[in-house]
C-alpha cells in the first residue's frame, strides 16, 4: 500500500517522481518510449512516474541513462534513499519529547570529521550551555504543544556535545550578531551562554565567527543549517527539519557557508562583539 499523500515521505517521493517525469519530457521521450529503453513494461514506468512504486537506486540510474541525463542520477539516487527522512515536522519528531531526538544524531555526529554550522537565530545547538539549551527547548515545547522534557533534553544536548572534545572533529562554526542579542531566557542565562563562548573559541578544533550588523552582506540571512562533512545537511525551517543529501544542494549550502565565513570576524574582533552583548545585559 503507497503512504497517504499528505506524509512527508510521500510528498518526498512526489518530489523525485516529478523530477524523473520531467527528464523523460525534456528528453522528448513518452512513456512508452521510455519503458522500451529501458527494458520494462509501461505500466512499470508510469507508477514509478505517478509515485506509487517508489523506484530503486537501479530504476533511477537506468532511467536518467534513458533521458541521457546521467548527470542527474546522483543527487536522485540520493534523494531516494532518503525520502523517508527527509522532511521530519517538529511535531512528529517530539511527539514524545525532545530527550529522544537529541540522541537519535549522536552516532551522526560522532562520525562527522568537518562540522560547518551556520546560526542566525539561536546560538548552536552543539555549543550551547545546559540552562540556555533548557530555556530554548522549553519554549520549543510550548510553542509545538508537545510533551516539555525540556531538562532531560537539555542534558542530554550538553553530553551530545561531548563531540566537541573529542579528537578526530573540526568544527567552523558562524553566527549572526543577532544571536548574541536575542534573549533566550534570563540575563543570567545569557550571561552563561555569552561566556561560554568565550571559552569554546580557545578550543583548537573550533573555528568561532561572528557576522556584524555592519556586515557588508554577500549572502542574506539564511535559515539555520548544519553541514555533516559532504554527507549531509540539516535545515532547520519552523514546522520541520530538511535533510538535504543530494550532492548538488549540499554544495550550494557549502558554498553559501564559504561566503558567509568571509564576511565574519574573529578572534579578538569576534570576541569584542560578545563582550559587548555581555555588557548590554546590566
């Protein structure tokens, strides 16, 4: 039985089945045409077309080898294999509190070598202090209308974090001003957390920058994003995560990551910028 059309894997599927659709239509290839090329029947073609068979990693090379678009067959054989995970709602993710989600990543990120992170909205996740984590995944909770583990979650982000410590991890790691000045829970809370990074900035594997106001913009502000080497990259929207696989994309958000680094600071400059945060909160 397919997934209702209205799950996110479904409409993960609809997305790859139109995309197959519109190689095979720039190809200039019906249906038929299409399915003698690659040896199946028509019918087989069109429910791979009209997602009720989801196709496999051979469908999709053999179709894309049919549309003489072999360049394509990588991000959508990527794109495949993660269709079930690749728009997770919030909602259903903490449907049974937020403790479970923050573990579910560990053996990601205890394999991930390079961490590229990008902030503009709340400092990240994988350096943030255990009080500043509880305030934030408490709010999160209330806002979602979902069960609020708030501090089992929030320990369990700090020893998450671990990673941090370990060898064998890089991290380069950005954030706008506006993350320093957004108030997430109490001027004590804040104070913690500003300090904090502080101290993550003298750890050797940590690349901290911070992007101005008066940053001269070449890229805008951008939602959240997570880089796992060149595996994988997570976007954080307001309803749901995105994780993104396709080779294509992830290079889009590595390049976006590249232009905004250059237009952050560091060091002492970066360092200026949080003291000056720290202060605004007397």
């Amino acid at each position: 039985m397919s997934a209702s059309p209205s799950s996110s894997a479904q409409a993960a599927r609809e997305v790859i089945a139109t995309r197959l659709r519109d190689l095979r239509v720039e190809a200039e290839l019906t249906g038929h045409e299409l399915a003698i090329r690659c040896g199946w029947s028509p019918a087989k073609s069109s429910r791979i077309e009209h997602a009720k068979t989801p196709p496999s990693d051979a469908d999709i090379r053999v179709w894309c080898t049919a549309c003489g678009a072999q360049d394509q067959a990588a991000d959508l054989v990527a794109a495949n294999r993660q269709a079930d995970q690749m728009y997770v709602h919030w909602k259903k993710l903490h449907r049974h509190g937020m403790r479970r989600a923050q573990e579910e990543v560990v053996p990601l990120y205890k394999r991930t070598q390079k961490f590229r992170v990008y902030c503009s909205n709340v400092v990240p996740g994988m350096i943030q202090t255990e009080a500043y984590a509880q305030a934030l995944l408490s709010t999160i909770a209330d806002f979602q209308g979902t069960p609020d583990d708030s501090s089992e979650a929030a320990a369990s982000r700090v020893e998450r974090s671990n990673v941090l410590h370990e060898s064998g991890h890089r991290f380069a790691l950005l954030m706008e001003e506006t993350v320093l000045r957004y108030r997430i829970g109490d001027a004590d809370t804040m104070a913690g957390q500003l300090g904090y990074l502080l101290a993550v900035m003298a750890l050797p594997n940590v690349s901290l920058g911070v992007i101005p106001f008066t940053a001269q913009r070449r890229v805008w502000p951008l939602e959240a994003f997570y880089l796992f080497d060149d595996e994988r990259t997570s976007v954080e929207l307001l309803t749901a995560a995105v994780n993104v696989s396709a080779p294509s994309e992830i290079a889009v958000y590595a390049k976006a990551f590249s232009q905004l680094a250059e237009i952050a600071v560091y060091g002492s400059d970066a360092r200026a910028l949080i003291l000056e945060a720290i202060s605004s909160l007397r």
